[in-house]
C-alpha cells in the first residue's frame, strides 16, 4: 500500500496504483483476507485521477472496467472503456493500438466490445 492505495510494487519508486487483483477474486462481495474494498475504491479513484493514459496499454482499460463493475461502479465501468487514448482504441483486424513499432497486441482484445474506428 502507498497513500492509501496498492501499489503496483512494493519497494521504490512503487509506480502507480494498481487494480488487478479486485476483478481476479471470485463473487462480488466475496470477503477476503487480501483486498479490502474501500482501499480498492481508493486505488481505483487514483487510476482515474493520476495515470497518464498515454502511457498506458490496451489492456488497462478492460482492467480498469472490470475492477469498476466489480465494485459496482458500472457508469465508472464504462467510462474506462470509452477513455481518450490512442491506446484505447481497436483496429478492424481486432486488435488493440499500441504502437507502429507493436502492430499485434492481443491482451486487450476480449475488452473489444465495440466496433472498431
């Protein structure tokens, strides 16, 4: 944890915040000993608030959603997946924008629930 909210790492410089493991455990209200809830709302909050997006990969913004419904926040859910980035976008072969150097990424491809640009 760092401010509040988990950390991608544990030791410096820590790097942002991470929401992985909410949407991973089982049910939605599921106890467990390994996420408390409301410093996972607080991570989630930070995500939004701090990451830049341009530094981003495709499959943060399907992560981010599934974190958000998992903490019944669908209208925040959805606003992931409709984030300004080059990042966040799909092309018509399916996959997902990274860069000219990446044409192929798959990661994000089961977050592809709209139609491509």
């Amino acid at each position: 944890m760092r401010d509040g909210a988990y950390a991608a790492i544990e030791t410096p410089p820590y790097t942002l915040p991470m929401t992985i493991p909410r949407w991973l455990l089982p049910g939605r209200d599921s106890p467990t000993p390994l996420i408390d809830r409301q410093t996972m709302q607080r991570t989630l909050d930070a995500v939004f608030r701090i990451w830049d997006w341009s530094t981003t990969w495709g499959w943060d913004y399907p992560m981010l959603a599934m974190a958000a419904a998992r903490l019944g926040r669908p209208e925040q859910a959805l606003d992931a997946l409709f984030i300004e980035s080059a990042k966040n976008r799909y092309l018509a072969n399916g996959h997902n924008y990274q860069s000219s150097r990446l044409p192929l990424y798959l990661p994000a491809t089961a977050g592809c629930w709209r139609r491509p640009r």
